[in-house]
C-alpha cells in the first residue's frame, strides 16, 4: 500500500478519489485540497474504495490511509512557506538513493522550543503511533545533493548539516527552501518517520554547542570508524547521537571518511557495538537455566528466550495479515535469521531489526555476566499499521531485558509458557526456529560419554 | 611448567591442511606435545563435534621433546601465518625458552620467523565416546563430499542408514528432498559392514565442514554408527598417525 500526494496529474484515477470525500468532511481539506494533489495508489483499490476507511476489510484496526492521510492535514500549514525558522532536535538526514550521489540536509521543525526530544528515540518509548508520527511529521526535511565522498568540498550547507550532527542540544535554523516543501510523511522501517521536504537553498545555523566525546574522536583522523563508535558507547555516549555523527561521516580514518545514509549507519553502529559485546560474552559463563523475557509495545510482542549453551542468536518475525509488511495476506508470515557462535559475515536477511535487537540482548548479557543462546521472537499485530522505524525493536528489546525474566527449569516447561503468550502456535515458531530445533533434537557428545 | 619442543615438518602443505582441518571445530587448541609425537583431542564450543587427532614423531623431519608437555594456541592466528605457504617449504615450530613464545620459522625460497604467544592450556582431558558401532563403511572422501554437499542443496540436516547392500543419505527439507544410494562395491563405497541395518540423522553444517577440510588430508574415509548414538569419520592418513571426528546425531522425538 502506498499513499502519495502529488503535484502530477494521474489520469484515470477517478476510482480512486474516494479519500477526497472522506476529506471533504474535513474544513481545512475543503480549502487547501486540490483534486490533482490526491492520488491513492494500493495493490487492491476495489477494496479500498468499497470501505472507504470504515469497514477495516483489510484487517487492520485503523486504516492506514485515513490516518496518514490526517498527518498530511496536518502538515499542510507546514507547506504554506520555504522559509522554515525553527529549532533542530539536532536532526539530519541523509538519503540512500542515487548513491553514491546522496541527498543530505537537517531535519528542521517550525518549531522554536526545546525540540531535543523529537530526535530521541531513546526516550519515545511508551509513547502512542499517534504521538510519535505527530512530531516526527513536523520535521521539515531540507536536501541537498551531494557525493558521499566529497563532503568536503560540497560547500556551506553541507558544512551546516554536518555541523548540526555534533551539536551537543538543539541549534536554531533558517532553512531557506528552493519552493515550499511537499511531500507526504516518511514511513519505513529502518528510519523514524519526517514530514515533508525541499531543496535547500539556504542553510543558517546558530551557535553549535559541539559534543565534546564526539568532537574527540572526530579530530582524531587515525582512529578507525568501528573504534571511534566504540570509544563513544563505552562512554555511554546514546546510541541514536553515535548513529548520527556516523552518517556525517565524523569518525575513521582521514581519508575513508564519507556521508553514510542514514538507514545504512543505524545498521553500521547497531552492528559495531554488539559484534564488540559478542567478543565479550564469548568468554563468559553459560547461563544454566532457560529464561523468557518479555515486552510489548506499539502492538508488536516480543518473547525474548534464553537458553543455556554458547553464545548464538536467532531473530524471528511473525507478521499477522494487516501488519505493515504483510497487508494483504491470508496468512502469518515469518521472517528468521541465525547466527552460530563464531557471528555471521553475511547481510541478515530480515535487516536492520535483527542487529537493533542483538545489541539490545548483547548488552544485557554483558551486564549479567553470562553467555546464553538467545532467540527473538516477535509477534507484530494488526494495531502496528505503520513502521516507526527499527528504534522501536531496539528498545522494546531493551525493556523486555529490564523486566523480571520467567525461569524454567527444563526447555520443556519453557516451551509450554511461550505457547501460552503468542497468538501463533508454538508448532509454527518451532518449525522457523533453527536454534529451538537444535535445542530439542541436537545430541551432545557428552551426551554420550559415561560419567 | 612447559617443557622444550621443537618439531619440523618437510612438507608445509600437510601442517596447513591439518591445522585447518582442526580449526573448523575448535579455536584455541590445546595439543598434547609427548616424546612420542603430537596429538589433540577437543569438542567445538556447542559440543556436538569432536575431533581425535595423531601425528606420531615419524611424521615430522626432526622431532624434539624432552618431556610431555602442552602447548595451546589460536588456530585461527597460526593459519593466518601459514596460509601462504606451499609444499615444499618447510615449517618448524618450537617454544623460544626465554619468552615462553611459540616460534613459527617457514623455510622456503626465503626464510620468515614469526612469533606467536603460547596461551594458557585447557585441563580439561576428554575421552572419546565408546559407542558400539553396527555399520563400518569405507568411501572414497572426494565422492562422499560431493554426497553431502548434494543433500545441503535440500536441507540442513541428513539421515544416514545401511543394510548389508547399501549406504542411503536422505535429505528432507521443507519443500524438497534427496536420497543418495551408494551400493556396495561401488567406487565411492569401497566397503561395507553391516552387523544390523542402523540409522542416524546428521547436522549438514557440521559434516560438510568436516568433509571439507579433512578431505584435503585423506582420500579415504571410514564411516561407523548405530543408530541414534554419534558418527565417527575416520580420514585415512596416508603418512601415519590419525584425524577422526565424532558428530552427535539429532534425534527427533516429536
């Protein structure tokens, strides 16, 4: 599914102007709407005309397009100028596409108040969608084109977005736009949700207070990218802030420095950290009872389990039809990936969730001083109608490592309990899961050596 | 405290093999260094493979040591050192007395020394499983690797059987299968003993990485099992001593 308002003209679409009469409801919608700017583009319009966002016949509790469509309304006063003056969070992003000609550029609200909040995802947990995609869609998103490795000579604005990424708290911004910006909001599930963008043709900055721990490791030119990241989280410097110098390129050798998209450097960092946690809990000692930890948010439940054994880990997700990633199916969908002992070398295949959630158990596992072999299973449910990006694993992760685990004493009885938590059968988790099935069928050699 | 020792092999290329033969299953070796020779015996960190490894003195050129003694090293590290070499350099290694370091010399058309530290060594002494094994199957390596690599196209594990005619891999994964006959007497099943028809299932991970990197040592390898207990793959090495594993089977009950 995909919504998208747009400037260009689409012919035959008249079937699909039904979200105009939904809208027609709405006062502002009445004055600012211009047929020709409404397009809904979904794999099943006949559907979508026939519930017209009453009925939920796709499964969903709320229809996505109706609420996405009440953030663009929103954000409509937003479009109404290109010069955006406001506070950044501190923000920025950097785009993917065109690589390695990127668009890079802060992420500006109009907004003059203490803003530092809307780039925390951190702090978010707990709150709603509604809330959430609420600020985030006041983000102002202002590119400029760029090559990922000419940064340097790329002139102010880009020497202004990079400045913004070491800022310490927020910094007032003139964002001077090309043309109003247009757009609809960003939704995806690497990235936090932002609102509406534009070239920019002018970028002012105010004083920067920089980060002193990141502007350490950003003068020092011979210390290795991986490294800087490492030095900065042992300083317990926010994963989010690391992620963000990352993605302006601050840290690593002189000469390999480059703009990182920013869904590429949240992985990057994700990835660093808990690959370095790995070497750690190599040498621990194993965990010698079965455990499940557990969290729920944003309709997404997460069954941490821990066995006892070496170091491996497994991240499964199970998408109920009328989830993001499975909005037209009949059936659950799963998703899995694994890794032994030795750590993986390849991309994982489900993403940027499971490294988000690898470090969240890695870093557990180092505060308790054990090795384990843990799986994450995660049950999304039809209320999660939009990603909000991989933040959200991370830190429903984290919570569920901060409550009181369930104990069991045999894999059996663990077994029982998470049958009794998900809404899929166990059968079905069992099958997916490498590691569960190693669990119950792989012998041991001590198995079979006589005491 | 560590005794001396000091061992030289002619042939680089055999140490090579060997050390990553040994390497897929376990890290950081502890080896048994005796006047008689060097051997090792260790399980991977998960405890489902064991590799039972023999080079007696005869192997080596020169063979020094003037009492038992261990000597635990990264094999990761030392293949690192010697990856380069081929086979008619030559490899000595041996314990400097002064830095209680192991020395690493490669003598070829130039000679390199490195240095690498000697860490602290494993106590813990494991028997091999004494298993009564029902089915003794010799096959030629190269054609049972590519078996197994066959039955890796389908699944991640593998069900070994035999009567007295045949050896059967089974493979069965989620959408497709394999069987792979070997009939007795054929060129890759040279040999087949059979006191009663047996069956085991297998992880393909572990065997294919066993069969990959033994294979380079051996052209012959002797199967034996029951069913359900472990696997033993024994690599017929053509200078002496021994290379065999064990791999615990997977048995599903539900």
């Amino acid at each position: 599914m995909d919504l998208s308002f747009s400037k260009k003209h689409y012919k035959n679409v008249s079937a699909n102007l039904w979200l105009l009469d939904v809208l027609k409801d709405s006062v502002v919608a009445n004055e600012i709407i211009d047929e020709s700017h409404l397009f809904v583009k979904t794999l099943r319009p006949g559907l979508c005309v026939a519930c017209k966002g009453a009925r939920f016949l796709c499964g969903k509790t709320r229809c996505p397009i109706i609420v996405r469509a009440n953030f663009y309304l929103k954000s409509i006063p937003l479009m109404q100028s290109d010069d955006i003056e406001g506070t950044s969070p501190p923000s920025i992003f950097v785009g993917r596409i065109g690589y390695p000609y990127v668009y890079a550029g802060p992420l500006v609200p109009p907004v003059k108040a203490d803003t530092s909040f809307y780039d925390l995802p951190e702090h978010w947990f707990g709150k709603s969608i509604d809330e959430i995609v609420g600020f985030r869609s006041l983000l102002i998103r202002g590119k400029h084109r760029v090559h990922v490795e000419r940064f340097e000579e790329a002139g102010k604005i880009i020497e202004a977005t990079r400045e913004l990424a070491f800022a310490v708290k927020p910094v007032d911004v003139e964002l001077i736009l090309k043309k109003k910006p247009r757009g609809y909001i960003i939704l995806d599930d690497e990235v936090q949700p932002f609102g509406p963008s534009a070239p920019i043709k002018e970028l002012k900055i105010g004083n920067v207070a920089w980060d002193n721990q990141i502007e350490k490791v950003h003068y020092d030119t011979d210390l290795k990218a991986a490294e800087a990241v490492l030095e900065l989280y042992n300083r317990g410097v926010l994963v989010t802030k690391i992620q963000r110098a990352f993605s302006v390129g601050a840290f690593g050798l002189g000469k390999n420095r480059r703009l990182v998209p920013t869904r590429w450097s949240i992985t990057a960092v994700d990835s660093i950290i808990s690959k370095y946690l790995m070497d750690k809990i190599r040498f621990l000692p194993e965990m010698d009872e079965y455990r499940v930890y557990e969290s729920q948010y944003l309709d997404n439940l997460f069954e941490i389990v821990m066995l006892p054994g070496k170091w491996s880990y497994e991240s499964i997700e199970a998408w109920y039809p009328g989830t993001v990633w499975n909005p037209y199916g009949k059936s659950v969908i799963m998703y899995s990936d694994w890794e032994g002992y030795d750590g993986r070398s390849t991309y994982a295949q489900i993403g940027g969730c499971y490294y988000a959630a690898r470090l969240a158990v890695c870093e557990h596992l180092v505060r308790e001083q054990r090795q384990a072999t843990v799986i994450v299973l995660r049950e999304a449910h039809p209320g999660y109608i939009m990603p909000v990006g991989v933040w959200q694993v991370r830190e429903n992760v984290r919570n569920a490592m901060r409550q009181k685990p369930y104990i069991f004493k045999t894999l059996e009885d663990m077994l029982k309990f998470l049958a009794g938590r998900f809404r899929i059968p166990i059968q079905k988790w069992l099958i997916k899961s490498v590691l569960l099935k190693n669990a119950l069928f792989q012998k041991k050699i001590t198995d079979f050596l006589k005491p | 405290m560590n005794g001396m020792f000091k061992f030289r092999v002619s042939n680089a290329k055999l140490l090579r093999d060997m050390v990553a033969a040994i390497s897929i299953l376990v890290d950081e070796a502890t080896f048994n260094v005796t006047p008689e020779g060097l051997g090792l015996r260790a399980m991977d960190p998960s405890r489902v493979a064991m590799v039972d490894f023999e080079w007696p003195k005869t192997v080596f050129e020169d063979f020094i040591c003037t009492e038992p003694t261990k000597m635990c090293i990264n094999l990761g590290e030392l293949l690192k050192l010697i990856r380069r070499t081929v086979k008619d350099e030559d490899i000595e290694l041996s314990m400097d007395e002064k830095t209680g370091k192991l020395q690493v010399k490669i003598t070829g058309k130039y000679v390199r020394s490195f240095t690498m530290p000697l860490l602290e060594a494993s106590e813990e002494e494991v028997p091999t499983p004494k298993i009564p094994f029902n089915v003794r199957a010799k096959a030629a390596t190269d054609g049972l690797q590519g078996a197994i690599e066959e039955a890796g196209l389908v699944s991640d594990h593998v069900r070994i059987e035999a009567d007295s005619e045949k050896l059967v891999l089974q493979a069965a994964g989620d959408i497709m299968g394999a069987t792979i006959t070997f009939q007795k007497g054929s060129t890759v099943l040279l040999d087949l003993e059979v006191k009663e028809p047996s069956k085991a299932t297998f992880s393909l991970n572990y065997l294919s990485e066993i069969m990959k990197a033994a294979s380079a040592t051996s052209d012959i390898v002797t199967l034996e099992f029951s069913t359900d207990m472990p696997i033993r793959l024994d690599f017929h090495q053509a200078i002496g001593g021994k290379l065999a594993y064990y791999l615990a089977p997977r048995i599903e009950s539900a």
